[in-house]
C-alpha cells in the first residue's frame, strides 16, 4: 500500500481528534498496518481550532508530522482558510457544505458533502459528526473497513451509543457513494 497522510482539521467539541485516533487503532489493530496520530488545539477547550494528523502505512513511519497530506479534511472555514494550501498535489479535500464555503483553487478532488445537515436529518445528534466523516473518509480512502472501525468503536464507547455511531458511518459511506 502507499503510505497514506491525512490532516482531519476542524474546532474543538467537533470530534477530529477523536475520528483520527479511531482510524489510527483501526488500522493497527484489526487491519495490520502501522499507523503514527498527532494533535494540536488552541487553548480552548471547546470551539478552538484542531488539527489531528494520521500516517497509514505497511512499512515503518520514520516521521510522525504532516506536512503535505493525502487527505485534508476541514470541518470549519477557519480551519479550510488556514490548511487549504498544504494539501499533496492530486490529494483528496473534503469539507462540510454547512460550515465551510470551497472558494480556494487546489490541485486536488474536491469532495463538498452535507455531513452535519445529513447527521442532524437522520440521527438528529451532532455528536456522531465525526463518525460520519470518518465514514466518507475511508470509503473515498478504502485505508479500513467499516467493521475496523466499528470494533474500535465497540471497545471505546457505550452500547447504548453503538447504533447511533454504526448509522454515522453508514450515513458517511453512502454520502460518498451517491
């Protein structure tokens, strides 16, 4: 496989690092694959900015840090405005239709999806945004499968938590389909 770096950027209380992190355990422990995850947030705790980075690879990571990232996802137009430019030739960007307004040219697919109106109209709960972009991500990806993650997601959360968060990836797997 071809070492894959992703930047998933957003603000604080949107779950990026959380997405990251469940995408990295997926890929080392249920896809075999070797995986490094990093974060940065401003200092508050919620509505700042954050940025997580993820390296998926089948060979050694000898350099944890993104610079120029396969896959650039900007959940919030701050953090499009401020990583728009980083993104790899030919990489994938998508963002958030509600939240983020493309105006930049790149040299990259641009992916435009409805996260949260599709969350808030099928779940009715922002809090599975994340799982829904992770979602998208891995069907535009194919890095993981949906069952990677949903054993992760067996092992941090709730049951009662389960459904919703399976019916989020789901949601973010067909946006991409459509």
């Amino acid at each position: 496989m071809e070492r894959c770096r992703l930047v998933f950027s957003g603000s604080g209380g949107q779950g990026v690092i959380t997405a990251a992190i469940i995408l990295a355990e997926a890929a080392v422990m249920y896809e075999n694959l070797i995986a490094v995850q990093s974060q940065s947030y401003g200092p508050e705790a919620r509505g700042g900015a954050t940025r997580s980075e993820v390296i998926i690879s089948d060979t050694d990571i000898h350099f944890p840090k993104v610079n120029q990232p396969n896959i650039l996802v900007c959940l919030t137009q701050e953090s499009y405005n401020k990583f728009y430019g980083i993104i790899r030739p030919g990489g994938i960007l998508i963002t958030d239709t509600r939240y983020v307004e493309t105006h930049k040219k790149v040299d990259a697919v641009q992916w435009e999806l409805p996260i949260y109106r599709t969350v808030m109209e099928k779940i009715g709960k922002p809090i599975v945004l994340n799982i829904c972009m992770l979602g998208a991500v891995i069907e535009l990806t194919k890095l993981v499968y949906p069952e990677s993650i949903m054993k992760v997601l067996e092992n941090r959360i709730r049951p009662e938590f389960l459904a919703i968060n399976r019916q989020a990836l789901e949601l973010g797997v067909d946006l991409v389909k459509k």
